[in-house]
C-alpha cells in the first residue's frame, strides 16, 4: 500500500471514528459561526437562505433493496435526506413520523430518500424499513461514505440521526441534527417548499 494510500485511508477511517462517536445522540447546536451563513433556529434546525446554499454532493449508489438510486435525478422536487441506522434508537421514534409526512407529500414535488448507515448488512434496514411502513428509497451507506462528501462549513450530516432538506435546484436548504416528529419535520420542509 503506498503512503498515500495509507493516508487516504487513515483519514477516512478517523472521520468514520468521528462520526461513530457522535453517532444517534439525542443532536446538538451547531452554530452559524465564521463563513457558513447558516443560522440555527430556537428549533434546533439549521436553515440558509436561498443565495447562500451550498450545492448538494453527489449522493448516489445502491439502495438497501440493490437498486441504484441518485439523488440529482430529483431536482426539480424538494428532497427529505434522512440519515438512519436500524440500531439507533431515535432513529426508530422519528421513523414513523417520515412514514406519514413522506406519504401526504408525495404528490406536492417533495421527494423522501433515506441514507443508511452502519449497518453491517441490508437485512436489518430492509427489516426496519417494512417494520416502520417506510416506502421510500434508502442509499445503503454502511461506512459514511455518503456523509464525507458533504464540505466542511455546509450543512452537513454530523450525527445520526441527521435530517436534511434540499431545494428545488440541488442546494442545501435545512439541517435538523436530532429525531424528528412529524411537527418538526414539517417545519423544515414547508418554508424550502413554499419557495418559487
């Protein structure tokens, strides 16, 4: 292995171990500080406005079911990105709340995809999935890959679980880092939806 091999890859597993740590909390603030332009609401939800935002990464691959899905081919509609593991308890509470909210928005140019992470195998989130009536696509994610691609200062998945909103033109617009009731859920993604 060559050292910069060695190096990509130490890198890579230190930012996994960092994610790991502060994986399925119960989420945190995160302040606007320095040049991200993000504000964090009294909610707990990050928002930027529409000048500001960040273009999303791509986040494509395989799908828990071993289909291939890729999220740029839904611009266009606003995206829910939940990032979820079937051993996170919290992930387990709000699932049922993105159940509902993704089938009443699923004919108003909202479209629900899920990121699941860390995850040994599919089994268990495919379980998950049925267990909690969620009929929406997940990106199988076992090592965060999908997480990394986000910059450093955007709005990005920082814990699990991690909800973001993308507007219309494939831009970061909303970030809650906690579980979400369907109350919460619908407070992120109405402002991105009532944008023109």
């Amino acid at each position: 292995m060559s050292t910069r091999s060695r190096a990509v890859l130490l890198s890579a597993v230190a930012a996994v171990a960092a994610l790991s740590l502060s994986a399925c909390g119960k989420g945190g603030t995160s302040g606007g500080g320095g040049d991200t332009h993000f504000v964090t609401g009294n909610n707990g939800i990050d928002t930027v406005p529409a000048g500001k935002r960040a273009t999303a990464p791509d986040l494509s691959g395989r799908t828990i079911d071993g289909k291939t899905l890729n999220v740029a081919d839904y611009k266009g509609k606003v995206v829910v990105v939940n990032v979820w593991g079937s051993w996170c308890g919290p992930c387990r509470e709000e699932a049922k709340y993105f159940a509902k909210v993704s089938k009443e928005y699923q004919d108003k140019g909202v479209q629900f995809v899920g990121v699941n992470t860390r995850d040994t195998s599919t089994t268990p989130a495919v379980n998950f999935e049925k267990e909690h009536g969620v009929e929406y696509p997940s990106l199988y994610d076992p090592t965060g890959k999908l997480m990394l691609r986000f910059k450093k200062g955007t709005l990005n998945p920082q814990i699990i679980p991690s909800t973001l909103v993308i507007d219309r033109h494939g831009k970061v617009a909303a970030r809650a880092l906690e579980a979400l009731d369907d109350t919460g859920l619908l407070k992120m993604l109405k402002p991105v939806l009532a944008e023109k």
